[in-house]
C-alpha cells in the first residue's frame, strides 16, 4: 500500500545555495540542517549573520578550516522560527537593551519609543522588529511587561516562545475578526445543504470551549440511515490572504497545555462564530454517508451545510447512555456506536494497527499548581467520534484524489504515514523473537497483521509496557505532504485532515481544495507543498511544547515528594542511564549511571534496550519494574533526578505512597 518516496530536495533555487534549518547549539556552535543530506553543514558563530536558532536559511558552502566536515555561511533568512522572546530588560541610561531567556538568541536593541513604560530589570515579552545590515544587533520592541509572582506562567509563556508561537494575537488581527458578522444570510443559505431538520448533536470533553465537529443521524424510508459528519466552516469565515488566515497560518496548530490553550484563531472565531453550540444555527462543511445496518456506505455526498445543533454531549454522559442504554436520544447513541464498532473492526480487518497510548490529565488548583494526576480512558464514547472523523478525512482524500489536472494530481495536503524504517523494525522484530513473538515482513498488510496479533498477544503481560512502546517507536512520523502514499497506521490508501479546522491550518486549506473541486473552478496551489512542510513544522514544535509543558507539570508535582520510593517502569535506556516512569503518576525522571557506580559498572546494549553490570550481570532493560528514590525536582531544566533502589526489607514489594496519601501532601505543602 505505502511506498517510501524521496524527500523533496531542500537545494535552494539560488545556484551554490542550501536551504535548511539553523540549529545553534548550547556551546554556541551552528549546524544546519538540510533536508535529503546525511550530514549537516557546520556553522560558527560569525557566520550566522542574520539568523537566530531555529530559522531557515540559506547557506553558502565555505572552504571547510579543518577539512573533516563541511561548513557553510549564513547569506539570507528564509523564515524566522520566532519572532516574540520571553526575558530581561537592562536599561543604561538612554540605552535599553532586551536580554532573551536562554543562551541561543542574541540581545536586542530597544530604542526609547519601543519601551511600552517598561523600566530596567522588568520581566518582559518582546518582538523582533528588523536587523539591517548595518546593525551589530537586531532591533525589538517590548510588547508587555510579565508581571511577577507566577513562575508557573512565565514557564509556560516561555515554552510558546521558544516553540516559536506567539502568547497573543496582534491587535489588527483581533479587530479584523471582530468585524465579522454571525448573520447568515438568504444568499448564503441557498447556497448551502439544509440540515437543520435532522437530530444533530456534538461530543466533546467535559471542559471543552469550542466544539468543531457534531453528527446527524435519521432513519431512511429505505431502511438505511444517514450519518452526517459536520465541520463547523471556518473557511467561510478566513479568506485567504487576510491578517486572520495570516495569523493561523503562522502558527499551524493550536498548542494544549495543561493549563490553558493557545488558539490558531482568536476566540471569536473559534469559542463564537465556528463553535458549534447548541440551539445555534452554524454554517458547515459536511461529509453525509448513506449506511446499512451492517455499516456498509452506500452513498456519499460532500458539500457546505446549514445545521442545527440540538444537544451537547460530554464523552462521560454519552459513555454512560451506552453502558446504562438510557438517557437522552439513547437510541440514536446506542445505533452509532454499534456502526462505529463495525467500522472499526473493518478498519483492523484491511490493515490499520491497533496502537495505544496513554494519557494524562493534571488536576490542577485555584492556581495552576497540580495537585493529581489522572490517566485518561479511550472508551467507546470517544472511539465512536474518532470512527466517524475518521471516515470523513478518507472519504474527502479519497473524493480529492480522483481529480486531476492535466493526468497530474492537483496540491492537496494529504495526511501520510509512511511504512516503518526498515532498520528500526528489524531490530524490534529481533527484540520481540527474544519474547517468542514472531513477524511475517513479506509485505505491509503482513507487517500490520503481526503488529496487531503482537498486541492482542502481549496484553496484560509483563512485556506488554516494552514492547508497546519500541513497537511505536519503530514507526514512522505522520506528516503532511502532496504525495499521496497513503497512510499505513490506518490501512488507508486515501487520507487528510478534515475534521478540526479551528485548531489545525492544514484542515482549512483541505476545505478551500474541495469547494474549488465541487465548483469546478480550480486554482492550483504551487506552494502547497512548502506550506505542508510548514504545518508539520508548526505539529512538531507544538507537540515538544507540549511534552516540554507537561514534564514541567510533572517536576512541579513531584517536588514534595523529594526523598519518597515508589514502584516504576523502566521506559528508556541510554549509555549515561535509564529513565523510570512511576506506575501511579507517570512521572519520568533519570537514573544516572553515575547513581548506580557504587553498584556496578554499566554498558549500554541498544539491541536489547538494556544497561548489564559488567561484574553482577544485572541488567536494567525497558520494561523492568524497579524501586526508585525521588532524589532532585529541577523545574528550570523540567527534570527529575531517581535513584535506584535494591528490593530488601520491602521483598519486592511496591512502598508507593497512595493517591490520596500523594494528594494530601501536596495540598500541605502548597499551603505551608
């Protein structure tokens, strides 16, 4: 099904020129690294010119001084990975200057009209502004002085910063989506599919703010029934070219932190206009399937809707309806769960994998500090929502798909996932063979059904947690891209993204495609391709936020419980160490070798994901349960010292304090 494809060339159009990404390390050294190229190009310091960490540049390839690797010069900056910085400001007299957080971004110049009524030694948040050429420093402005006291939220701004997100929207793009109107009008109206009269309603979290996504379901005379898939249409509302599609197309994604959101579109636009709350007349982009009760589509139409919303749903409340099959339109719930389950079910008979993960949600007090930590459950009510989404993003794929220009496919930005690296799967393939789990690598289909018979397999077994996760790391990264070659997780030959157009830009860019391709007035995007290769970007830099977020939650949890054992697992391992998740509050902290020298003298086997004493033979490998000792909580550098600890008095036996013993200690210290 998937076919690996090359990796478009990053060699710039200017002759002698590279394009790529300048990484700047923390001893100050550069490296750019260029798409299709084995090796990056060194940089150093004086020829960075223009660039900060993080840019795309161009550079030149210089004479390399030591003659062992290539180096190259900066000559121009492509795109600038960040433009607003957290940090200091030094105030000399009539000479202001903005020191940036971290060690990587150069001091900026602050003329007197850039101040904003800062004053020297402030924490505040600034904007790059320009760096001629002339100029021995770049220029900033001060857009707010961060007012003191919550370090929690300086952290938090912070990682946005650093990720290259901006904390707020400019003033012009708010003012610009305040002008719009929720009016709908009699010519929009006619334009559009009238769905108004069919029970409709959204499923969504407990304390969700927007709602993007709802489904329809009636009864057809001929004993089939309609399922409707509505988005709510924020292309209507974002035109191509405005400071709104601007700002959302800078950013790529909306960013989910454990205690707040940062929106791809301010929130009149995505909690007002385009959220799809209940008793409201919304304007949508629908996917409407006919099904038989065998969960057969027979019929589908794509198109721009009108829908009323007529109740909103939690996961917990519709969850319950199925477990207790009562409650508000139980029945409508109970018929598209049992669709769902069969839809599901199919999906894994053609080949997508059965991959799990777990997550964790932080209960959170009056200010932000974590006081619990919850794992979430995927139970029928949120698969039922992800089978019908699901089925939508194929279904619009596959109708785009068939279209071509000329016999050549028209710049779509499908949604791939590429077949595993063959490296990283022979060496798990090897790793599972030591557990007595064998797999058939004749071709991808095959590969898909071992995946899922290991998984069946190994559940509730104490290799499970192992094998689960290097199984996962194997894989290749989705990503977006105009070459369609399908997407292997989910045994598609056909997908995009669709379903969520207030949080992710390429799904606005999917909705504008396929209304040229319904009015038949095409306007092939020659760029598109770059701006996938952006959106993937923009996904990776928002999820390492994200971790960077949570891990920063989790160091401020456990800093009470510095000098406490608990019982964990073993979920990676290096030549410096292995980390150790604990069981009760996932929270992943190091074990240094340097704690373990007193015991033994370690050496790293990465084919067996495992540190072995080269005198006791012990080996710590992913995996293993072990006792560890909270030794550091360092919430500057988001992490978290363990020191193993030998079972004895305790016989192996876990001496993890409870939940509610954790909760209450935290409580106490927070108040002391």
């Amino acid at each position: 099904m998937s076919k690996k494809k090359k990796t478009p060339s990053s060699k710039s159009h200017k002759a002698g020129l590279m394009k790529g990404k300048l990484e700047v390390s923390r001893s100050g050294m550069g490296f750019v690294i260029v798409e299709g190229q084995e090796q990056d190009i060194l940089v150093k310091p004086n020829d960075f010119g223009k660039a900060f960490h993080g840019d795309v540049v161009r550079v030149e390839i210089i004479p390399s001084r030591n003659g062992k690797r290539k180096e190259g010069r900066v000559v121009e900056v492509v795109s600038r990975k960040q433009t607003e910085f957290t940090g200091a400001l030094e105030v000399n007299g009539k000479v202001a200057f903005f020191i940036p957080d971290g060690d990587r971004i150069p001091d900026f110049y602050i003329s007197a009209d850039q101040m904003k009524d800062a004053v020297h030694g402030q924490r505040v948040l600034a904007r790059f502004v320009k760096w001629d050429k002339n100029d021995r420093k770049p220029q900033g402005e001060i857009i707010k002085v961060i007012e003191a006291g919550d370090e929690s939220d300086l952290a938090m701004k912070g990682i946005l910063t650093e990720s290259g997100f901006p904390i707020e929207f400019e003033e012009a793009v708010i003012q610009e989506a305040n002008t719009l109107e929720d009016r709908i009008t009699r010519e929009e109206l006619r334009k559009r599919k009238d769905c108004r009269d069919i029970l409709t309603f959204t499923i969504d979290p407990v304390d969700a703010r927007d709602f993007d996504d709802a489904i329809s379901i009636r009864n057809l005379d001929n004993g089939n029934y309609e399922i409707g898939v509505h988005i709510t249409d924020v292309s209507h509302f974002v035109q191509p070219g405005t400071l709104l599609d601007k700002a959302a197309y800078q950013r790529g994604t909306s960013v989910y932190f454990p205690d707040r959101v940062t929106p791809m579109l301010p929130e009149k636009i995505s909690n007002e206009l385009c959220s799809l709350r209940p008793n409201e007349d919304k304007l949508c982009f629908s996917a409407i399937f006919q099904i038989t009760n065998r969960a057969v589509v027979t019929s589908k139409w794509i198109g721009r809707t009108i829908i009323h919303s007529n109740h909103r749903f939690t996961y917990e409340e519709v969850q319950d309806t199925i477990e207790k099959k009562e409650g508000l339109h139980y029945k409508a719930i109970l018929l598209l769960n049992d669709l769902a389950k069969q839809l599901r079910a199919e999906r894994f008979k053609k080949g997508a994998i059965n991959f799990s993960s777990q997550e964790i949600r932080f209960v959170l007090d009056d200010n932000a500090k974590p006081i619990g930590i919850q794992v979430k459950e995927s139970k029928d009510a949120h698969k039922l929502v992800e089978e019908f989404m699901l089925l939508a993003n194929r279904t619009v794929a596959e109708y785009v798909s068939k279209i071509k220009v000329n016999k050549e496919p028209i710049p779509f930005p499908y949604r791939i996932h590429d077949t595993p690296d063959e490296e990283k799967l022979k060496m798990f393939v090897a790793f599972a063979k030591k557990f007595g789990y064998h797999f058939n690598l004749k071709d991808d289909m095959a590969i898909a059904e071992s995946f899922n018979k290991l998984l069946a397999d190994v559940h509730g077994k104490p290799e499970q947690h192992v094998l689960e996760q290097i199984g996962i790391r194997s894989m290749a990264k989705a990503r977006y891209t105009i070459e369609n070659i399908g997407h292997f997780g989910l045994g598609f030959e056909n997908y995009c993204h669709f379903t969520s157009p207030i949080r992710r830009y390429p799904d606005i860019m999917a909705h504008r495609i396929i209304q040229q391709c319904l009015d038949k007035n095409l306007k092939l995007d020659n760029d598109m391709e770059e701006k996938c290769v952006h959106c993937s970007d923009r996904e990776r830099g928002a999820m390492e936020a994200e971790r960077a977020a949570n891990k920063y939650k989790q160091v401020e949890f456990m800093q009470p419980f510095i000098g406490e054992t608990f019982e964990g697992i073993i979920s990676g391992v290096s030549n410096f160490g292995f980390w150790v998740e604990t069981i009760e509050h996932k929270c992943e902290g190091l074990v240094s070798v340097q704690h373990l020298s007193d015991f033994d003298d370690f050496r790293h086997d990465p084919e067996n994901y495992s540190l072995e004493g080269l005198r006791t033979k012990k080996v710590f490998r992913m995996g293993d349960k072990v006792q560890i000792k909270v030794v550091a909580a360092n919430l500057t550098k988001r992490q978290m010292d363990y020191e193993w600890i030998q079972d004895k008095a305790s016989g192996g036996k876990s001496v993890t304090p409870s939940k509610k013993a954790a909760t209450k200690k935290a409580t106490k210290k927070k108040t002391q």
